[in-house]
C-alpha cells in the first residue's frame, strides 16, 4: 500500500434502506444492545439496524484486538470479534451504511477479502457516504500503485495489468472528486497527491490549496513545499 494517501477518518450517520422496528431515541438504542450482548444473544435480522449497529460496537469494544490496527493480520480474530462482525453483517443486510464501514474495516485488516471490501465501501460510497468515497477511493489507488511497485521489483508487467491500472486510477478520481465536491480535505489531498504525480504542478496547488483551507495539515505541507517554502514532510496512510 502507498504510504501518503488519507482514505478518512470518521464513519458518518447510518442512512438506512430498511427496518423492520420503528426508530428509537439514541439511549433507547444503547439500552438494548446493552441487553443484547448481557445476554448474548444471537443476530436478529428484525432488529432496529440502529441496535445491531450497536452491539457489533459493544462486542468489537470487548475484543482485544483493535480494528484499523495490524491486530488483526493474517485474520486474527475473537470470539468478541467474530460476534461483532456477525451483528454488522446483519445491520449491513438491513441497510445501515455505518455498517458497512465497519465491516470494511474488519475485512481491510484481515487482509485477501478485497472482493468484500469492495462491495461494502461501494455501497455505502453509493448511498452517498462521504468517508465511504474516500476509502474506496484509497483501495483503487492502492491498486493502480501496484505497477509501478512490481516495476520496481523487475517484475514484468502484461497490457492486462496496464489497463487494470487505468480503471482503478480513474476510479479513484472518480470517488475522490465526488467526496472532495462534498467538502472532504482527504480527498482533495489525494486529488493533489495523484497530480504531482502525473506531473500538473498547477493542478496540485490548486487541491493542497483547498485541503489546506480545510485545516488539513499534510496539504499545507505539500504546499509549501510546492512553493519553496520548506522541505517536503512525510504523511502515513490514515485508515480512520
């Protein structure tokens, strides 16, 4: 993965597609799920997604092993955790978005679920979900970076894995301009990181310019750096 590139911070509200309870009040939420895993009951696919949201939370919440971390390589997992995915799954059938970024969070840190993560971040992308736009944007560079990585290596690379590339470059540009059009500083980060890359010194300003009105701190980095203001900084891959 190329370190650099923000694929968002902060899971946004759930909207949902379907439900089967009627809405409850937040406390009314936590005082379920807190019932739910007391008792430890099963996945119940007629409960409010808003409750199986929460109980996933609770269960991950019990499991020592942290998600968005490398706890979970080579996918290590609990029985805490393995009742936490088994509720999001439920609340991800029931339409709940939140959901679906945690579960691609799970699925991201396990590691050879791409196809899943995919799907999740996607959907959640499609149902207008800023962070979900990011990181699935982050996932496509990811993998138009894995050229030149292999080039790197002296591997050879075939027209297929060429023209993979160009599908997933555009698809990050595509899921990055549509978040960075809602105002996200990650994505127009990226958008600035990818036009240095091909070289549009005018474009990049342009981005880090944006992101850095936003607060975004690597942005103002890059920018001055750009401008001949400092020497250029070093910006880890942030996964939350």
């Amino acid at each position: 993965m190329v370190m650099g590139w923000f694929s968002g911070r902060k899971a946004q509200s759930a909207p949902r597609t379907r439900q089967s309870q009627p809405d409850a009040t937040p406390q009314q939420v936590h005082t379920i799920a807190a019932g739910i895993v007391e008792r430890g009951e099963a996945p119940d696919p007629t409960q409010n997604p808003d409750v199986m949201l929460e109980v996933g939370k609770r269960y991950a919440a019990r499991s020592p092993l942290r998600i968005g971390t490398s706890d979970l390589a080579l996918g290590a997992t609990d029985n805490s955790l393995d009742m936490a995915v088994s509720w999001w799954r439920s609340a991800v059938d029931a339409g709940s978005v939140e959901a679906m970024l945690q579960l691609g969070r799970v699925y991201l840190g396990w590691g050879g679920h791409r196809a899943q993560v995919m799907e999740l971040y996607e959907r959640a992308a499609n149902a207008g979900n800023v962070i979900a736009m990011v990181k699935l944007g982050t996932v496509l560079l990811s993998d138009s970076d894995d050229v030149p990585f292999r080039r790197s290596l002296g591997q050879d690379i075939s027209a297929e894995d060429l023209a993979h590339a160009e599908v997933a470059t555009a698809g990050a540009l595509k899921w990055f301009g549509k978040a960075a059009a809602e105002g996200n500083s990650d994505a127009m980060f990226n958008l600035g990181l990818m036009a240095e890359r091909r070289s549009d010194r005018s474009a990049a300003i342009g981005w880090y310019t944006k992101a850095a009105q936003a607060a975004h701190h690597a942005a103002q980095d890059r920018l001055d750096y750009l401008m001949g203001r400092r020497a250029p900084g070093h910006h880890p891959i942030q996964l939350d």
